[in-house]
C-alpha cells in the first residue's frame, strides 16, 4: 500500500529494523566530513572553546551529537579533549576574518549579551594575590551525549552518555551533522489543481499522486518553495559537474580515499511525474530544529549538512539514497538511507525565532577555515630537515582539502544559532 513519503522515511530510517536503528550504523553505507577526517573534529574543539570563553567557563560543558550514529564524533572529541596539546592548540588558533556569510539580523532576546565575555587567565600571576580559584580544565568541565536510536555500542567510552532524545537545559554546544537530512518529510508535486503529496510503496519506490497539501504545508511551500514553470530554472545549454547514470540518478562525487560515496551530492528520481515540478517539504526539519534550539539554555547550535536556499531550490528534488558505499533509488524498505537535501534557510529562520539571536550560514568552506583548518601545503623545505614530518603534514593537508572542496565536502552549509550569547559569524580568514 502506498503511503506519504514523511511516513515511510520514519518507518524506514527509524523504526524497529530501520537503517538507522539496526545493523553497524551509517559509516558502512556513505562518508560523511566526521568520517573523511579527524582535522573536522579539531575545528570543532576550537569552536567548543569559543562558546566556553563566551559561557565565561562553566562548571559543565555540554557536547550533544543529534544523530550520532555509533559515536564516532564524540569518539574523537573525547580523544582531543583528553590530550593537552589539542586543547592548547585549540584554545591559540585566531584569525580575522575577511567576509562575512549570510546572517539573520534577529535583534537579541532580552538579557542576551551584546559582546565576547573577556578571556580571562586560568591562574593568577605570582605577584598578583586572587581569590579565585584555578578553574578546572576543560576536559574536566566537559560532558558528551549522542543522541541516537540505536542501542548503545559495546566499545563506546563511558564518558559518553547515550539517550534517545535531546535533552533540556543545554549549556554549551548542539551538533547536528547530516541529521536533518534525515529528518522525515513529505514530498509533493505541482499539479494543475496545485501542490500533492507524493504516495510512495515502502517495498518498490513507486510513486503515485496523492492528495492536495494541507494548509500548513501549503503555507510553507508558498514561503519557501516558489513554484514556476519547470523549463524556466533550465538552461538546455548548460553543463553539469555530476553525470547521469542508467538509473536515472545523478551519479555521486566520489569520495577521495574511500571505497564509499560522500552524501555531497544528490541524485535526481525520474518519476512518472516528472514534467511538473517536485518539491520536499521541509516544515519537519524546521520543527525538528526548532526543538532542538529549545533545549539550549545557553550555547551554541551547530547544524552542518548538505541543502540549498529559496532562489536555488532544485527543480527535480533531491531525494535519493544510499547503500553499501553506493547511492541508489531512495525505496524505503528500510535497508536504505533514504535523504534529501535541507531547505537551510527555512531551518536558519525556524531556529532564529526560537533564539531570538542572529543566526550565521555560510559553506563548510568557509567555516573550516575561519577555524585554522586551511588545508595548505607544507613549506617544501620541511622535506629536506623533517621527511617524516613533511609527510605527515602532507597528509593532514590532503584530509583538510578534502573536507574544504566546493564541490564535495566543502560545499555543505554551516548553520550557527547562538542563544543568550555572542557569537560572530563564521568566516574565512
């Protein structure tokens, strides 16, 4: 029986077998930028310790992973954590920044500061009597969940809490890395009596038209997916960096160094119904991240993921899938990551209005590498004193170029909500 494509992702991705819920977990099937490197991961500890300046160093720091998979972030995030040098190289890295992103100029809720709380130092000077006492580290201060349906992995470290649900009163930082894409949503085609959902059979893919939106989702598509005639966003002399395969789906960019496909770029479904336009109603994803931005009491929510803006939605839709290194049709039998691109402004507003603070937007790129990660080349010089150190800092460039590429990693949007702190907006240097 054909249901909306909102149900059978849910049952799909997160039911009793779904893709999410059993097996190994999303790392055996795509790759995403906490998979391709652990340089990702380092940028954001230096992020963590620029909300904790902010926060004026909590007693408790809290990390939360929204869709962890099996922990891997975490994983690492608990490793540089506990190593001193990491931190410190953390806490040192600057850099004035050149443009600025796409930012939602919301005023600040009431109460909210206007200005970085000043770094103070850890320990008073000798000559300099305090009574302060020395704060305590931040591996100390800092408190990791994942959030995840699955059960909790065996080899997961203790200091990792694993629940079900976004906890409340957040201080500290939200992480939510390719997690609204896989938030469940509906799917509707413009038709001549206007927008229908999309009926879809969980065992085969098949699409059939089903009703008209309701009012709630019609208002959202009337705001955030303006329709027009489907010729009209296509040039027919234009070339495109992805190809077409024989099923009918844009063949992926390749990861490089992976036997498994990075989500950076979607494939397109050739459906009975592809001379009118096809939208994604992404009204649950904003919902989603509204309630995530809810649990904030003070902090940071960092949302990384691939999607588009208002003036650029695509024409055909994004939804696709992926399994064992592949992408494929998006069937939601549940042995298949079923995804689709985020409407990242429409989210950018839902959090914006729960905060009440000024949100920023801007590429992977760039965010990357306002926080040091630049992926340059080591001076050629080093290979003639330190060989060993010359490659291993080739390598590290390698990882960092991958996860910068506009075309592939680097090509994901970065979506920062503040709440009841300041925060400026992630920029390149």
């Amino acid at each position: 029986m054909s249901i909306r494509w909102r149900d059978a992702m849910s049952d799909a991705l997160y039911g009793p077998d779904g893709f999410f819920v059993s097996g190994a977990g999303p790392a055996d099937h795509f790759r995403t930028s906490v998979h391709a490197s652990p340089a990702f991961a380092t940028a954001l500890l230096r992020l963590l310790t620029q909300v904790d300046t902010a926060l004026g160093h909590p007693a408790r720091l809290d990390v939360v992973d929204v869709g962890a998979g099996r922990g891997e972030l975490l994983r690492t995030l608990l490793r540089l954590v506990s190593s001193e040098d990491a931190v410190g190289l953390a806490v040192g890295v600057s850099g004035e920044p050149t443009r600025s992103g796409r930012s939602g100029l919301i005023p600040p809720r009431t109460g909210s500061p206007e200005t970085l709380t000043p770094t103070t130092s850890a320990r008073p000077s000798g000559d300099e009597p305090s009574s302060v006492a020395v704060r305590p580290s931040l591996a100390e201060r800092v408190r990791f969940t994942a959030v995840e349906y699955a059960t909790r992995p065996k080899d997961l470290p203790q200091e990792i809490n694993w629940v079900s649900e976004i906890p409340d009163e957040i201080t500290g930082v939200l992480l939510a890395t390719e997690w609204l894409d896989n938030v469940p949503l509906d799917v509707a085609v413009h038709t001549e009596d206007g927008w229908r959902y999309l009926l879809v059979d969980p065992g085969s893919g098949a699409e059939t038209v089903g009703d008209l939106v309701t009012p709630a989702d019609l208002a959202w598509l009337k705001r955030w997916w303006p329709t027009s005639p489907p010729t009209a966003d296509r040039d027919p002399t234009s070339t495109d960096a992805t190809s077409t395969s024989e099923s009918g789906f844009r063949a992926a960019r390749p990861a490089q160094g992976s036997s498994l496909t990075a989500r950076s770029r979607p494939g397109c479904p050739e459906t009975p119904h592809s001379n009118h336009r096809r939208a994604e109603i992404g009204r649950t994803r904003d919902e989603a991240w509204a309630n995530a931005v809810k649990k904030i009491e003070r902090g940071l929510a960092v949302a990384v993921d691939y999607g588009h803006l208002r003036e650029s939605r695509p024409v055909d839709g994004t939804l696709t899938g992926y399994r064992a290194g592949r992408q494929v049709p998006p069937v939601p039998d549940g042995t298949t990551d079923v995804t689709a691109h985020v409407a990242m402004d429409s989210v950018a507003s839902a959090g914006a209005a729960v905060a009440r603070c000024a949100y920023s937007l801007v590429s992977q790129s760039e965010a990357l590498r306002a926080l040091g990660a630049d992926g340059g080349r080591p001076p050629l010089s080093l290979a003639g004193t330190d060989p060993a150190g010359y490659v291993r800092a080739l390598a590290a460039a390698s990882a960092v170029a991958e996860l910068t590429d506009p075309a592939g990693l680097g090509g994901h949007w970065w979506l920062r909500q503040p709440v009841g702190i300041p925060l400026a907006p992630a920029v390149a240097r």
